[in-house]
C-alpha cells in the first residue's frame, strides 16, 4: 500500500479486511477464508508488512475493522489487531472505531479487548431472530446468543448496529416484521437492512439455478423493503441512506465518507482504497495476499486512475443513495460540472418516470426510486 503523495491528500478514514470465518454461508460472496485459522498468524503478520508500506502513521476519523469475522480471531490475535491498526491509524479525538462480529464471538473476554482497544461502535451479524431462518442462512447462531451478545455490549458499547436480511425463500411479510420488532426490542442503535441476493458463484446461486431454492416474488420483496422504512422510522430511526437506519447521532459515520465520496485507506486480502485519483483492491485469496507479504511483492490485483468525469459520476451515484440526496450547488462546486452536464437526458428520464425529484436546490430519489436504487446507479454509472 503506497502512501499519498501529499498530506493535503490523506484519507480522513481507513478500513482493515479481516477474512476469517467459521463457515462461508450460503449467500456470501465476500473476500471470506473458513476453516483456516491455522492462516491467523500469518496474515496478522502480512498485514503488519502492509502497513509498514505507508512509512508514517495517518491520523483517521473512522476506522472500521471488516470481514470475514474480525471477532473470529483468539482474545490474543483481536488485541495485537487493534493494536497494529491504531498504530498505522491513529484515531483523531472523537474518532469512530468500528468492528464487525459474529453474535456467537462475543464473550466477556472479547469485549473486554474491544473495548480496551478503543472500539466505539460494533456491527451485529444477526440476520434473523428465526430457527428456521437462520438454518436457511446458514447462520451458526440462534435468538438467544443475539440477546446474550446485546445484553454483553450495550453496557459497554452502547453504539450497536444490527445487519439484518429480508426476502429469505419462504418468508413472509409478518416473519419480516417480527424480524424488526425483535431488533428493535434489544435497543440496537443502528440497523441495516438487505434484501436477499443471489451472486453467481456461491452455494446459494447454485441451489437457485437447480430448483432447490426459490426467490421470493419481486412484489413482496417491495413491501417488505417499504414495511422496513415505515416501521423503522415509526420507531425513531432516521432513514438516511437506501439501506441504514439509524437513532440520531448513531449514522456509520465510516460508511457516510463512502456515500459522500470522501477518500480511504484500505488493506488486507480483497481491500480496495481510494487515496487521491487512485483506486486499487488487493488480491481476494487470502493465502495469495500472505505469499505476496511475504516475498515482498505487491499484494494489489486492480489499479485504475479515475478521470474528474469518473469521480463526479462516482459522487452523484453515491450521494443518490443518502436519503438527503445531492446538494446541487456543492456538487458543482466539488465537479466543476451539474448532474444534468453530467449524465445527459438521463436525469430527466428518471425525473419523469417519478424516481428522481430536484427541489431546494438537491437532487434525491424518490419512494419509488428508492425501490430501484441499484438500477438508477448502474443507469447513471
């Protein structure tokens, strides 16, 4: 990872890819290693040789630790984590230090070491609060050891988000909404919310194509997305971006600097950075990312030099996906250029259709946009 050739240029936040995890479920398609903890040191170390690429340390704002399981590692491992991370990015006063975790990983001893090493924010795999459902997910968790989880951390960290998944193959619209009474129920302070997809090359794309599972109607999938947004901000959550809700003052301030189109450092297996017009993403094999570590080679697979056009479509695209939208004078000013100079009669097309709606100088998606959020960025992108 090569350090930005500027101060002006320094990344205010900074993700770390932890790929570790007991099982690869069904559904997923990250950067994720099961089954090989015998790999956990090594890769600490590797990441560590990583690190050292920046030749000096870079105060951040966010730092959020993702996987994989970064909880997955020994009470041992998680400590010299934090530790090595901290150090290469050190946290600015008021600082947001997420980590991601496994319901089951969270034990007294581990929330000790999250707590001791500066972490403020702790994002939830829950999924479901359903038997059924989470044995379809392949989830290695049941309700109890969410609530267990819950009742170990909020006392302690109190900045809690919940990931939670809708659309599973049989379920029902009522099933979802118990999903959301159940999270709400515990005091989560922040819950994200995502339909089931099916990405080709995982377990799940494979049932799906040989009959053996079946996606939910495309119009159930919409009431349960719009049953999410009205029952999350009937109960005081602030709907802020197409996925995420959260009570006030609980926004994942990490993810904002994405959606806000802000620049990152990024490392691990799979990681991908954004540090000046730079974008690159590290190899996704975890044992190819260790091997390059190791013998002092690059561990980078994609390089890409963005143009200001590419730049001011990414920042369009992403502000599209807050519920604030674009603020159309600060985009100009940001771009040189308006969304319309930008994107053509594209715009207008989505303006008349009723996704997109300009007034008070911002630019957002409409209900019915929202709906189709993924779609109105490829069109744009």
């Amino acid at each position: 990872m090569s350090a930005p050739s500027g101060t002006n240029e320094s990344p205010r936040s900074a993700y770390v890819h932890v790929p570790f995890c007991t099982h690869r479920c069904g559904y997923c398609n990250f950067t994720v290693i099961a089954g090989r903890d015998d790999l956990t040191g090594a890769y600490l170390e590797a990441l560590e040789t990583e690190l050292e690429q920046l030749r000096q340390p870079y105060e951040v704002d966010t730092l959020f630790l993702g996987g994989g399981t970064p909880t997955h590692l020994s009470p041992q491992e998680l400590e010299r984590l934090l530790t090595l991370t901290t150090k290469w990015f050190p946290l600015a006063a008021g600082a947001e230090l997420s980590v991601e975790a496994n319901p089951i990983d969270i034990v007294p001893e581990k929330v000790d070491v999250l707590q001791s090493g500066g972490v403020n924010r702790v994002s939830l795999g829950v999924q479901s609060f359903r038997s059924d459902k989470l044995k379809l997910l392949e989830r290695d968790h049941d309700r109890r050891q969410v609530e267990a989880a819950a009742e170990l951390l909020l006392p302690r960290i109190p900045n809690l988000s919940f990931d939670l998944i809708f659309a599973a193959p049989g379920e029902t619209l009522t099933q979802w909404e118990e999903d959301l009474r159940s999270a709400i129920a515990l005091g989560t302070t922040h819950i994200s919310t995502y339909g089931l997809t099916f990405e080709k090359g995982t377990t799940f794309w494979n049932r799906l194509h040989h009959d053996q599972l079946h996606e939910v109607d495309e119009e159930l999938q919409r009431e349960m997305y719009l049953a999410a947004i009205d029952y999350l901000t009937a109960a005081g959550f602030e709907h802020y971006e197409v996925s995420n809700f959260a009570r006030r003052g609980y926004e994942s301030r990490h993810n904002m600097q994405y959606w806000l189109g802000k620049r990152y450092f990024a490392a691990g297996p799979g990681a991908s950075r954004h540090v000046g017009m730079i974008r690159e993403t590290n190899h996704r094999s975890t044992t190819a990312y260790i091997r390059r570590m190791q013998q002092g080679t690059s561990p980078v697979a994609e390089h890409e030099e963005l143009t200001s056009q590419m730049k001011a479509t990414e920042l369009l695209v992403f502000g599209l996906r807050m519920l604030a939208g674009v603020h159309i004078p600060t985009f100009k000013k940001d771009t040189g250029m308006t969304p319309w100079e930008l994107c053509g009669t594209k715009i207008d097309q989505f303006m008349e259709l009723g996704l997109l709606n300009h007034s008070y100088e911002r630019l957002r998606l409409t209900r019915e946009g929202l709906l189709l959020a993924d779609t109105i960025c490829v069109e744009l992108l």
